[in-house]
C-alpha cells in the first residue's frame, strides 16, 4: 500500500495556465482567444414578459463587476469576484440580440394550460410544446447561438419534481445498483430534461434560466459565481472552449470516453448504453447504444462482446468525422466492474481502428476512508495504492487554493480499478483529477466526478425522453 499526492492540475487558457477556472479566464482569456470563437453571443429569450425583462436587466448587469460573496471567514479564492461580460476583460465576448429574438408569452396561455389538467405528465408536454413552438419560430427565422428559456418561480410550483441536494444528486447518479431497485409503475415526469430532448430537432443549443437569478436568495449560490457559472455555460453552448486540459505531447491524441446505462421512464425496458467521447479540448461527440438484457445471476448491467465492439467503433468513427483523426490512445470510463466480455469487445474495436493504447478503467464510489489529523478531511488529490490495479482517489476534500475543505459533507473517495492498462496507474489518475474540472457548467473545479462520467449519466437522463425516431444531437452543449 502506498500512499501520494497528486498536485492540482492546471488548465490550458489563452496565454498560460492556471489551476482555477475564474481566475485562468480573467487573467489569460478563454483557450480559443486566438481562434475562431464566440466574439458576440446572439442569443434568443422565451418567457414570460415580466421573466423576460428580469433576465434582460440582469444580463446588462453582468457586463460590469460583480462582488464576490462576503463571509466571516473570507476565503477569496473560493468566492472570486465576476469581471464583467465584456469585450474588453476576462472572456472578451458580448451578448447581441433585439427585440425580433424576444419572445414573449402571454400570461393567459400558461394559465389555460394548468387549468385544462392536474395531470403532471400532460401540463409538462403542453407548457414544453408552448415554448417549443417558439424555438422553432428562432431556429428557422432569426438563427441565434443560444436560446435562453426563462421560467418564471410561479410558473416552477406547476412542474416541480422532487428537489434533491446536490449531494444526494451526485450519490444517484452513480450508483449502477440502482437498476436492482423495485420496479415503478409511473413513469418518470422532468419538465427539464423532457423540453431539451425534444428541443434538439432545432439545433440550437438552449439554456433554461429560472428568473430567481435576478436576486439570490439564501440557498442559492452567491450573485458572482452564478454569473461566473451561467457565462461559462453560454460561452460553450455558443460553441467556444472556456480551457481545455493540458496536453503533454501535441503528436499524441488522448481520448476519454464514458460508457454509463439508464432504464427508460417507465423503469420496465432494458437498459440502453450511452457512450460520450472527446479529446483534451472537449471536442467529440455522444451516441447511443444498443439495449442491452439483464442477467437473472446479475443485475448489474453489462455488454455483449458483440456490444461493446459495435458501440466503441461507432463512437470512434463518428469522432474522427468530427475532428478528423483517430486518437492514438483511448481511456475508457465506466462506474461498474468491466465483464470479460467487455473487456474483448473494446480491445477488438480498438485494435481494428489501430489504436495500440487501450485503458479500461471502473471508477466507483469507495467504502474507504482516510483520515487527517485535524480539522480538515484529506486532500483532494490523495491517492491512496491497493494494488497496481486498484487505487482510492479523494477527488473532494481540501483544497489548498481555497483554503478550505468547500463541502458540506464529509468527503468519499473513488475507486479505481484498472480492468486493462497501457498506462502508468499513478497517470491514469491524475487524469480522472484533471476530468473533475472539464464541466463546462461549474466553475468551483473541485467536482467529484470526472465530466466523462458526469457527461454519459447527464446525456442519459435526456435520451430517455426521445422517442425511437427522434433526432439526438452528438454536441454535449445540448445536454448541460
């Protein structure tokens, strides 16, 4: 057993590198600053007039300064303060729209609607197909970057689910066991997720945006990192690169893919597999697998051979159409233990693309922990060695830059195991560190989760409400 810690990994900006998102943004532009990018973001709104007007004011706000949160024991690296969305600071872009990229819903139409039924699934189709209709109307006719649809909190009490932490989100989103759960008759009812499936068809990335934003409440995050976080998340969605992750040998192409399962909305079909691949710049595309059958010995889903060949040669030849060139190593992230036959089915498909670099790695929640003399939980980046192939990683837990162990929670570990490894075991993981940062959606870099497994439970989530023939877009930009 060993025991090491991995040093916080920096992030690849515009003119140098810098281990924090806000910070590497402001002082060293977005990655792309250089390239072809979003200079101005030509967005479309939907919404309720009033919503709309909110939003409206709230963005012409955020082109200045924006204070960061103020506490009795400041930690200003964990609150930094927002510089503006501007041409002239930090992303060096600006948002354009006028008055024809408006459009507003009469209070009336939402209102015929939650009197027409108390059906949940029903009021859902009927208030997505309001504002669907408007999408259409902009993709077709003003052509915007991103469509911003804008909820007003009146409006939320109609559609409301069951509200999870982000913690308890984070513990069910990973846990594969969850398909041995009893089977549930209803079907799954999310107002979200249900409007960006069936927006996809227009292709046009769209940003929901609950007018709360205007003014935080308590449980909200602090006005500067929501602004921090919603300009990130619009300056990808309009197709820039906010930072990418450092490539230690520019002749050499890495790719990361993640390989997650979901049962459809009713609990009762088979589960399908979804994988998600994408290189150092987050570039790459997502696709949707075959449905797969469950063993009665065991109810953790897995692939066939002949699966795991055709899924992982599909997504190699869609990613190279898409950036032209086959990677020269290929990891591959999944959150159950990889069967035999997995494991055969993505050696083939790898060797028949001539890729001689294979990394099969689980990563899943640990029953493990470490403990620290003191105040604080271990570092995020301890590395805790079992066996070559088997190692703890504390992707949470204090961080120096912040000064502050920044959850609420006592943090656990990942366990890594390495089904099949190329690689050195110590770099594999200080990549899966490295991955916690590529979530384009949230600037505190300290997720728990790698983005490729972030990426295939969110994409997952979404697919489930598309029917056989619906249209599935291959950009995570239309996921988040």
């Amino acid at each position: 057993m060993k025991l090491r810690y991995i040093e916080e990994p920096s992030l690849q900006f515009g003119y140098n590198q810098h281990i924090c998102p806000k910070s590497g943004i402001f002082s060293y532009s977005p990655f792309d600053i250089s390239q072809v990018r979003p200079e101005k973001i030509t967005i479309g709104i939907i919404g309720k007039g009033e919503s709309i007007d909110k939003v409206l004011e709230w963005i012409e706000s955020c082109k200045i300064h924006i204070d960061g949160k103020e506490s009795k024991n400041p930690h200003p690296n964990l609150f930094l303060n927002f510089c503006g969305f501007n041409k002239e600071v930090g992303f060096k872009s600006e948002i354009v729209y006028d008055e024809t990229y408006l459009r507003r819903l009469n209070n009336s139409e939402f209102d015929d609607i939650i009197k027409k039924t108390d059906n949940l699934e029903d009021r859902i189709k009927d208030i997505a197909e309001l504002i669907l209709g408007e999408i259409k109307f902009l993709s077709k006719n003003k052509k915007p970057d991103v469509i911003l649809c804008v909820l007003s909190e009146n409006f939320i009490t109609y559609i409301q689910e069951k509200k999870e932490s982000e913690d308890e989100e984070e513990e069910s989103q990973i846990k594969e066991k969850d398909f041995d759960a009893e089977e549930i008759s209803e079907k799954e009812q999310n107002f979200r997720r249900y409007l960006k499936a069936k927006a996809m068809q227009f292709n046009v990335p769209i940003q929901i945006v609950r007018d709360r934003i205007v003014k935080p409440t308590a449980e909200m995050q602090d006005a500067a990192t929501i602004a921090w976080n919603f300009f990130t998340a619009l300056y990808y969605k309009a197709s820039g690169t906010p930072w990418a992750l450092i490539r230690k040998d520019s002749a050499e192409t890495t790719c990361y893919a993640g390989i997650s399962f979901f049962k459809s909305r009713d609990k009762k079909t088979t589960q399908t597999s979804i994988a998600q691949i994408f290189n150092e710049l987050g570039k790459g595309v997502i696709l949707r697998g075959e449905e797969i059958t469950l063993k009665k010995n065991d109810r953790t889903p897995h692939l066939s051979e002949e699966q795991a060949f055709n899924l992982l040669s599909l997504s190699l030849k869609e990613y190279y159409q898409a950036v032209k060139i086959f990677p020269k190593r290929l990891v591959l992230h999944k959150t159950s233990n990889f069967s035999e036959d997995e494991i055969y089915g993505f050696q083939q498909a790898a060797k028949e693309l001539h890729i001689h670099q294979l990394d099969l790695v689980s990563i899943q929640q640990s029953d493990i922990r470490l403990y620290r003399e003191g105040g604080y939980p271990p570092m995020r980046g301890t590395q805790f060695t079992l066996a070559d192939n088997h190692h703890i990683l504390y992707t949470r837990g204090s961080v120096p830059f912040y000064e502050t162990y920044p959850g609420k929670y006592i943090p656990s570990p990942l366990e890594i195991k390495l089904a099949r490894y190329d690689e050195s075991p110590n770099l594999i993981c200080e990549e899966i560190l490295a991955l916690t940062k590529m979530n384009w959606n949230n600037t505190q870099f300290d997720r728990k989760y790698p983005i490729t497994i972030e990426c295939a439970r969110n994409v997952g989530e979404i697919l489930k409400y598309l029917e056989t023939d619906d249209e599935m877009q291959l950009k995570y930009s239309f996921y988040m």
